[in-house]
C-alpha cells in the first residue's frame, strides 16, 4: 500500500496554494509599478542639450538611456559626463556611465534600456539636465529620468520565488494529501 499522507494536510496545503497565487499578483503589481511608474518619469532625445523637469517627490532617481531595437551586448554607452542641477542654484550632479554596468532592460517593444547613473533630489521641485555630449549619442536615443529601481529588484525576485514555491507546493502536496483522502 503506498504512502499517504492525511487529509488534513490537503487545507493548510491549499491556503499556501492560494497564499502564493495572492503573493504571485502582489509581485507582478510591484514589479508592474517599478518599472513603470505613474509618476515623475521623462524622456527626451538625447540630441537635446538641455532639459527642464518638475519631480514632484524626493529621492533616488535613475538615468538611463533607451535604443530602439534589441541591442544585448553591442548596446554601449558613451564616455560622457551628464550634469543634473536643481534650479535655480542648486548643486551640479555628475553622472557618468559605469565600466560595470551591464544593467540592460528590453521592454515587449524592442526597446533597450540602459541605466546611465543615478542622482538624488533632495527636494521636490524644477531641476534641469544638461547634456554637452549630444553628438556621442546614436541618432533616435532616448534619454529616460525615473524613480530609481536599485535595491528593489532583489526583494521583487525573492517574492516571485516564494511566491511560486507556495504556490506549486500547496497545489502538489494537497493534491496528494487530498486524493489520498478519497481513496481510503
């Protein structure tokens, strides 16, 4: 006679079945939200040499630059320094891109993403970004100002995996334990 295992087991089983379904909505709503937020978001060609922006919020921002087309590895940034001021005389940012940054995006229309830097506003209000290395760029870039995503891609992946491991185990293991049930 195989093992089974009691019914009883088959309800704490399928309230992680449903945990984890709950959990795996609650994921892709956050991610939905990081990636593309409401809020305080820009783009520009990055053949435009200035650019003023109002932040309505405090906080780490990321810039990035956006290709059209699926780049991968050939997707490289130029070596510039883009500069970022609150006006009217607030303190200059520098942002320069990474050696190490391989932090690339393609969204479902074949748009490439790659972060540049990020910068802080201290407070809400008007800033500017002043690109002096518009002729580095390829023609059609877009640069892209949005709330910054680091720290927060780690937590968002930990979620998917518990999440899906609720979610695959509770159905797996009450299943067992359910028709184990009906067949004694």
């Amino acid at each position: 006679m195989p093992a089974t295992l009691p019914v009883w087991v088959a309800w704490p089983c399928g309230a992680a079945f449903v945990l984890g379904i709950y959990g795996l909505g609650r994921a892709v709503g956050w991610a939905t939200r990081l990636f593309d937020p409401p809020a305080n978001v820009f783009a520009f060609p990055a053949a435009e040499a200035t650019f003023c922006f109002t932040l309505t919020a405090a906080g780490p921002y990321e810039l990035a630059c956006t290709r059209r087309g699926r780049w991968g590895n050939y997707f490289t940034l130029p070596d510039v320094e883009i500069r970022v001021r609150r006006l009217p005389d607030g303190p200059v940012q520098r942002l320069q891109p990474s050696f190490w940054n391989w932090d690339k995006r393609t969204n479902m229309e074949g748009d490439t993403t790659q972060r540049i830097a990020d910068f802080v506003a201290d407070v809400p209000g008007e800033y500017e970004l002043s690109n002096p290395y518009t002729t580095q760029f390829h023609p059609g870039d877009k640069l892209r100002i949005m709330p910054s995503t680091a720290g927060k891609t780690l937590p968002l992946v930990l979620l998917f995996l518990v999440s899906g491991m609720a979610t695959i185990g509770g159905f797996v293991v009450g299943l067992i334990a359910g028709i184990g049930g009906l067949t004694r």
